[in-house]
C-alpha cells in the first residue's frame, strides 16, 4: 500500500464513524430525511463561502454552510407547524428550494470559480490526499483528514458528556422536558453537528452519499440490537467495515471510491437484514412457520383434552376429523411426541401427565393473557413470545 | 382544611393554533389527595398535566408547585407520560427506562453509578418487574411496559406523582397493582395526579376528583362532589352512576 492509499481509507473510516454517530440517533428520531434535506440544503453555504474564502476548508465555509443546514430544519418546521402540510412534504419543499439556489449561484459565476455541482454531490476521495496541511513548511497530512478528525472529536465529546440526555430525549420528550433537559436545545444540538458533519464529509464522499453512510450503519444496527450503545459500537464497526471495504473495492473495480462505499454499506444492511438472529426476515420466517406448527399442536392438544371417547383418539381418526394433510398430522404428532405430551398405545393417543398441564397452563394463558404464567414456556415455543 | 397546597394553578390557559384547549383553569390541590381529572376526549386533561410540568407553555396563566414555579420544583414532581407518547421498538431495556428517572436529580453531563442503579432496581421490584429487568421494552407487554413506566416514576422519589391515563390498555391484575401502589404513595403523604378515563372506578380508586371540560367543572372530593349533576355538566349527556357511598 503507497502512502496516499493509507490515508485515503483512513479519510474514509474518520467521515463513516463521524456520520455514523449523529446517524443513530436521527434514525432512532425517525429523522433520516432530514439529514438528505441538510446534505443538499448546505450547497448555498458552501457557495457563499467560497466565494468570500476561495478555499473549499475553510472553518468560515464550514459554519456557513451548517448554518444552511440549521435554516433548513428550521424551515421544515415552520412549514409543518402551520399544519398545511406533513413533514415530509415541508422537507421536498425545503431543500430543493436552498439546493437551487446553490447550483444557480454556481453556474451565474462559473467561470470565476473552480466548483461545480458534480463534485459537491459525488465528492472525490481519490483527490483528497493531494490537498495537504502545510505548516511553517512541514508536511501534517491530508487537510480534509484534519477538518474530519476535528468534527469527529467534537461529536464523540459531545456524545460522551450528553449521551444520557440524548438518550432520554429521543426516546421520550415529554419527561425529558420535565425532568428540564429541553428538548428543544438537544434537538437543535444534534441538528447543528449533524449539519457540520455533513459539511466536513461532502467533499470527501458528496452530499448523496453522506447520507447513506449516516443512515445505513444506524439502521442495520438497529435489527442487531436492543441496547442503545451497542447499536452506536455496532454502527461504528459498520461505517468503518463500508468505508475499508468500498475502498478496496473500488480498488478491484476502478471505480469511484465513494459510490464503492456506497454499495457496501447496502451490501452488509442486506446480509444483516436476511439473516439477523431475531428480526432478520429468515429469522422471522423460521418463527412464523415454527408457530403455525405449534397453534396446530396446541389444537390438537385441546382436542385431546376434551374428547375422552376412543373413536375419537384414533390416530388415523384424528387425520380426518381435525382435517389436516398427512405431512402436517406427523409433524404434530412427532412434536408432541417429542416432547412427552402424548402417549401412543395400541394406535390410541392419549395426554400424558404434562400434556395435560401444558394444555391447561396455554388454555389460561389464551383466556387470561397474562403474562407470568407462561415465562418458563417461552424459552420452548414460541407461540408464547408474542 | 390546613393542609398545605401542593399544586396551584392560576387563569390557566392554554392554546393550539389560536383555538384555546384550556380557558381560564384555577385548580388548587391539596397534598396528600389522590385525585382523578376527569372529561371527555378532548376535554385537555393531558394538556393541563402537560402545562403543569412545562411541557407546554400556556398563553396566560400560572402555576407553581409548593408556592414555587414548576423550574424550581422539578425534583419534587414526578411525570409518567401516556404509555402511547414513546416508541417501544427503541434499543433500550427495562431496567434502562426506569433508570432515566434519576436522570433529573443527576442533572446534566453526570451520568447514574451504582446508587442510581440499585434505587432502581429497588422500583422495578416494587413493581413486581425485577424478572423482567434486562428485557427489552417491546418485548413487554402493555401491562408490563406500564409497571416499567411507573417504576421510572416511583425512583423518582417525587412528592408529587402526576399519570397521564396509566390504566389504558393494561389487564385487570397490572390495574389493581398500579392503584395499590399509588394508594400506598398517598399514604405516604405524597400527592398523585391521574388522568383517568373509567368512570365507574373513580369513587373506589380516589378521594379527589376534577372535573374537566376546556373549562373546569369542578374539583374537590369525591363523596362531595362526584354526582350526576357534575357528570351531566362535564360530558353533556345525562350520567347516570352508581355512587357507592
């Protein structure tokens, strides 16, 4: 690996775990708009800042252009307030409205400026090593690895000095209020640094593709997990996994760094959302079918328990009378088997000792729905987790 | 009465869009009472809790808490919010939920340790929860998720408790334990608020009623004042309920 590839995936890995962290709690917000709202909406601030600075890194350019994104949710939530409109529809006329007025301020002095609209949406990673921080002579590295690095250590202190505010706000607002951490402040807090993360990423990765990697890594953590902080670690580990990975992938292909990182990030949500242990959709497919089988063995049970005659506890006469196919009728009659709740005598199905205090115990279950009665059943079936 | 008032409110009024939803509320609540607000939908039964705490600021009027602003008081009131006003599916815990009841008396920046931690513990067994302590909320049910939401309050260790409508969706048995709770709190001698929805159990659960309706029909005590004629003048049909005296 050359030096300027170094640096490159380490550009990458810093801007995936700074978006990934604002990205968790705008996805638990329900927010994710907000931030594609924010990554078009700075392009007027980015503009105007250049055009006074005449240099894409400067801090002057970066606050300017968090302050477009900051205006942008304010706006958002005026026009949703006045209740003409829903939030989603406030977001589709906001920023496109702020984004025109970047690309016409670009094109009116494009001949003047060195900036076009394709960098600010796609970015070029590739490009970033070239533009180094020299101070008093000395080579420091990458100017864009610093102005991330700088927003990445303001967002962990941040998160780290407020994370239980941010947690209580987001989960509930109105004790958060009245426990006196206005949620109004944390909102617009998260607001601002999401706005100057978004800022400090664009020209690495583009204002489209930030948003994927503030919302894919939250988002595929969240069906990992159900503790806040893992999901911040797991959306971490995600966003820097991406970011290496696209990388090396872009490699193999030449082709656009960013875009490679991209697909990754919808690669791994895909891998994780066909085969997360509890709400991946094999997962939740296994679970349906293993609770039909049970609702089945749970009839069948019942129709045990309340029939004493023989006739009716005939083997084959169960097939016909409870009307089920020949796979399904063994698959029951296995499981029951299987787990000591029946007894088969000379062709004749009876309840053993447990069926009997299964049924009984699923029955009032069933009549009562509570809860505490059925907590040691869960672990076997899962007709009983809800 | 000498008692002392916990919470008074004042010209209390309160608007959505220009269209006011609380007109004009004087309420005084003596502490020590267990009081039901009751109305109909719409009546601004939550509004009026939610003014109380500041979580919505009202267009005239005031209230305070033993004789201070709400802001000054905040560590002696506890709140808990209609079980529908949170998203269950968020990555937390059981124990987690009940331990963001210290987070008032903690401040900001400080984070709970290992008292915060036991007293909370100390509420979820309480509640009859310690079982379920590292589940995760939606995992619960709704009886179970409403203990949660009580426990966060009873850590608060609050004087006084405000509820916005505990008993909606919870079984019988979650029911009985929440109002054994809160009858202990009275007990206690801390004041407890309740939006309260069936009418039939007002007189067997509190001792203190308002009656609302945009405006305040009446507050006092329930054999005084819970009545028909009250009933009738909140809800505008004629109420007949059998009061048990």
């Amino acid at each position: 690996m050359s030096s300027p590839q170094i640096e490159i995936q380490i550009i990458a890995a810093v801007v995936a775990v700074a978006c990934a962290i604002p990205g968790v709690f705008l996805v638990l917000r329900k927010m994710a708009l907000i931030s594609d709202a924010i990554s078009h909406s700075i392009l007027p601030g980015i503009v105007l800042g250049f055009f006074i600075t005449q240099d894409l890194n400067s801090p002057l350019l970066i606050i300017l252009a968090a302050l477009s994104g900051v205006i942008t949710v304010v706006l958002v939530e005026r026009i949703q307030k006045t209740g003409l409109v829903k939030e989603d529809t406030a977001i589709g006329l906001v920023f496109p409205a702020l984004f025109s007025i970047g690309v016409i301020l670009i094109a009116k002095n494009a001949n003047d400026v060195h900036l076009d609209v394709d960098a600010v949406l796609l970015g070029e990673l590739a490009f970033a090593p070239f533009d180094r921080l020299i101070m008093s002579g000395v080579d420091m590295g990458p100017k864009s690895l610093w102005i991330m690095g700088v927003i990445l250590l303001i967002t962990i202190t941040l998160l780290l000095l407020f994370f239980k505010e941010l947690k209580v706000s987001t989960f509930d607002i109105g004790l958060s209020s009245a426990l006196g951490f206005s949620p109004v402040v944390l909102h617009y807090g998260l607001m601002t640094i999401s706005s100057i993360t978004v800022v400090g990423a664009f020209e690495a990765v583009g204002a489209i593709l930030v948003v994927a990697l503030m919302i894919a890594p939250a988002a595929t953590a969240y069906l990992l997990t159900s503790e806040l902080k893992r999901m911040l670690f797991l959306s971490i580990f995600f966003g820097i996994f991406s970011a290496i990975s696209g990388y090396w992938l872009a490699h193999w292909l030449d082709a656009s760094i960013a875009g490679s990182i991209s697909t990754m990030l919808g690669f791994v949500f895909l891998l994780v959302y066909l085969f997360a242990p509890s709400k991946g959709l094999i997962s939740v497919m296994y679970r349906q079918k293993q609770q039909r089988t049970e609702v089945s063995l749970l009839t069948f049970l019942l129709h045990l328990n309340n029939h004493t005659e023989e006739e009716e506890r005939h083997i084959n006469h169960l097939r016909e009378h409870i009307n089920w196919q020949k796979i399904r009728a063994n698959t029951v009659v296995d499981l029951a088997l299987k787990n000591n709740m029946i007894s088969v005598e000379k062709e004749l199905v009876s309840l053993t000792e447990k069926g009997k205090n299964f049924t009984e115990t699923a029955l009032d279950y069933i009549i009562t729905n509570k809860d505490e009665k059925i907590e040691h059943l869960k672990e076997d079936f899962f007709l009983f987790r809800g | 009465m000498n008692q002392k008032i916990a919470i008074q409110v004042d010209d209390l009024t309160v608007a959505y869009n220009y269209k006011p939803v609380l007109w004009d509320i004087d309420l005084i609540v003596p502490e020590g009472v267990l009081m039901a607000i009751v109305g109909p939908n719409g009546a601004g039964k939550s509004t009026l809790i939610k003014s109380i705490l500041g979580i919505i600021d009202p267009i005239a009027g005031s209230v305070t808490i033993y004789d201070k602003p709400y802001a000054k008081q905040r560590k002696l009131v506890a709140y808990v919010p209609q079980k529908g006003s949170v998203d269950w599916d968020f990555p937390t815990t059981a124990i987690d939920v009940v331990m963001m009841g210290t987070y008032g008396s903690l401040g900001w920046i400080k984070r709970p340790g290992a008292k915060e931690k036991k007293a909370s513990l100390e509420a979820l067994e309480k509640v009859g929860m310690l079982a379920f302590k590292n589940r995760q909320i939606s995992q619960l049910s709704g009886g179970q998720q409403q203990r949660v939401f009580l426990a966060r309050a009873l850590v608060q260790n609050a004087s006084i408790y405000f509820m916005d409508e505990p008993f909606q969706g919870v079984d019988a048995t979650t029911e009985i334990a929440i109002i054994n709770i809160l009858k202990e709190l009275r007990k206690a001698g801390k004041t407890v608020v309740v939006v309260h929805h069936d009418l039939q159990t007002v007189p067997e659960y509190f001792d203190w009623v308002t009656f609302l309706n945009v405006k305040k029909i009446a507050t006092g005590p329930v054999k005084d004042i819970f009545n028909d004629d009250n009933l009738t003048k909140t809800y505008g049909i004629n109420y007949k309920v059998a009061v048990s005296k």
